[in-house]
C-alpha cells in the first residue's frame, strides 16, 4: 500500500512539472506575441503621427489657396523645377490629397483599435497564465 500511494505521488509530480513546463512555455509564447503587437502598435503611431502633421500642412496650403485671386500665379515643385499650375487644378490636388490622408488615418485608426483590442486580450491571458503557474507551484510546494 505504502508503494502505491508513493508511486500516485511521483506520478502526480511528473504530471504537474509537465503541466509546469507546458503552461510556461505557453506563457513565453503570449509573452513574444505580446512584444510583437506592442512593436506593431508603436510603428502604427509613428506612421499616424507622420500622417497628421502632412494633414495639417495640406490644410494649411489649402488656406493659402483659398486666399489667392482667380488670377494669381501657382507653382508646383517637381524635381528641382517649379512649373506653373492653374489654381483650380491645384485645389483639387490639395482637396484629393487632404481626402487621402484623412482616410488613410481612419484606417489606421482602426488597425490601432484592433491591435489594442488585441494586446488587451493578450495581456489576459498572460495574467490568467501566471495565476495558473503560481497556483500549480504553490500546490508543487505543499507536496
């Protein structure tokens, strides 16, 4: 009877280093995938950044047009030459481009949220990992 009950207990031990190993392992693996969506969201703010200071320079080159005459001259630069535009056309540009940004930075407003969304859920995971660990390493120690 004495070997019987030693033997539930070595197995019983095995069986919870395993669990051990597996749920750490586990918990590495949540661990990387968190550090790769905090990267993820990092780089996604910087480009968002970029994208509202180009916002506010087109606003602000859309003020300026709006305030010359039907008449005034209007040089785009390409390259290293500055060719001659007619304001409407220029307008227009600036208006697509404003369009553009704003709807790339709703994009990314949403690629943000999920990514967010994301990290929260893994975050939750890790927590629930690491109270799991502690438990089975508690219960290690009182065997």
């Amino acid at each position: 009877m004495f070997k019987f009950l030693c033997i539930n207990r070595s197995k019983a031990k095995l069986d919870t280093m395993s669990t051990l190993r597996d749920l750490q392992r586990e918990l590495e693996n949540k661990a990387n995938d968190l550090s790769k969506l905090q990267k993820d969201i990092a780089k996604n703010h910087q480009v968002r950044k970029k994208y509202t200071v180009q916002l506010g320079e087109n606003e602000l080159v859309l003020k300026e047009l709006d305030l010359l005459n039907e008449d005034a001259n209007v040089y785009k630069l390409i390259g290293p030459v500055l060719v001659k535009q007619d304001l409407a056309e220029a307008n227009a540009n600036v208006r697509k481009r404003i369009e553009y940004i704003s709807a790339e930075l709703k994009r990314l407003d949403a690629t943000v949220q999920d990514l967010e969304d994301k990290q929260n859920s893994n975050k939750d995971t890790i927590l629930k990992l690491q109270q799991r660990i502690q438990s089975l390493q508690a219960g290690k120690g009182k065997a």
